[in-house]
C-alpha cells in the first residue's frame, strides 16, 4: 500500500453546507457511510482462534467431566485410571453453580434494583413539563388481546409508586393506629 492510498484512507470528508443544514433539522441521526477499506489479507484472525481453542477445549472437558461423573469406579480402574477426584464432587460443582445463578438473578440483582431507585420525594423525580401524557401512539386497525402492546415510556413516579406500594400501605396502616394527639391518650392505672 502506498503512502498516498494510506493518507486518503485517513481523510474526513466535510459536510456541505446544505448537508450540515439538513442534518439539523432531521430529527434522525446522521447516516455514517464508512470509506471502503481494502481486503483483509487471507488467514484467521487470533480473535478467531482463540475462539474456536476455547470453544473445543469446554466441549472436551464437558465430555471428559459427563464420563467422570457417571462411568463406575470399577470401570475407571480397569482402564487404568486411579487418581481422580471424589464422586461427591460430581454433585456439589453444578449444585454450586445453580446456587451462584440463584443468589445473583434472584436476589442480589432485584436487591440492587430496589436499593438503587430513588424515593418519591427525590427531586430527580421532576418531569418536565412539556413531555405530556399522551405517550400511546393511535392506530386504524383493531387491536386484539394478542398483539403486542406499543412500547411507551412509563412515569418514574408510577414506578416508584408501585414498587413502594406495600411500603406506603404499612406507613397508613401505621398513621391510623396511632393517635394523633396526647390528649386522648389513655394511662394504664
């Protein structure tokens, strides 16, 4: 590749002013049109085969592992084998994994989510005015119970006040059990 054809890769073309004019009042974003590059030189990336070593090597000790765990003693010192790990731990390492899966999907990330939302008086929770509440696009044909419903933005105060429900629930249950005054509170003799 000569210097020239390598400096001509590396130029941006400017935008023409009517470009730039049109760009501003689309309300879609520009359409990148990359240059053509040359062709890559033939052969495999590392990336691929790194890939593919990596893919070959699980499949193998998958394979090697299933074997372990369900060919009998008996069979595996017949071959020759003799040093291998107990059978106990055929059973503990999935049950481990099943357990790190549950602890993270059903626990520790509904926990996060929960923990990270912001109460109802937080003042992140300011809309802006000119949003508006029609957020449901109309349309000419019927819909039935099983189309897709169209996707819309949700109020965060809605969310909030749904995933607070029951707390909001326990702090009115609370308020009327307790009176208001200390007037009409009696004293046990």
């Amino acid at each position: 590749m000569s210097v020239h054809a390598f400096k001509g890769r590396l130029e941006r073309r400017h935008p023409s002013l009517e470009e730039e004019r049109a760009a501003l009042l689309s309300p879609l974003p520009p359409v990148y049109q990359p240059t053509t590059a040359e062709p890559t030189s033939p052969g495999s990336k590392s990336v691929e085969v790194y890939g593919f070593v990596s893919w070959v090597a699980c499949l193998v000790a998958g394979v090697i592992y299933l074997l372990w765990a369900f060919i009998p003693d008996k069979y595996l010192r017949e071959i020759g084998i003799t040093y291998y790990p107990s059978k106990w731990w055929a059973v503990v390492i999935p049950t481990i994994f099943l357990l790190i899966i549950f602890w993270t999907a059903g626990v520790i990330l509904p926990f996060l989510s929960w923990a990270l939302a912001p109460p109802l008086t937080d003042k992140r929770l300011i809309e802006d005015p000119s949003r508006g509440d029609n957020q449901f696009v109309s349309s000419d044909t019927e819909s039935s119970k099983f189309d897709i419903p169209t996707a819309v933005d949700i109020k965060l105060s809605e969310v909030n006040a749904w995933k607070f429900r029951e707390y909001r629930r326990k702090l009115h249950h609370r308020s009327r059990r307790q009176p208001r005054d200390s007037k009409s509170r009696t004293v046990p003799d």
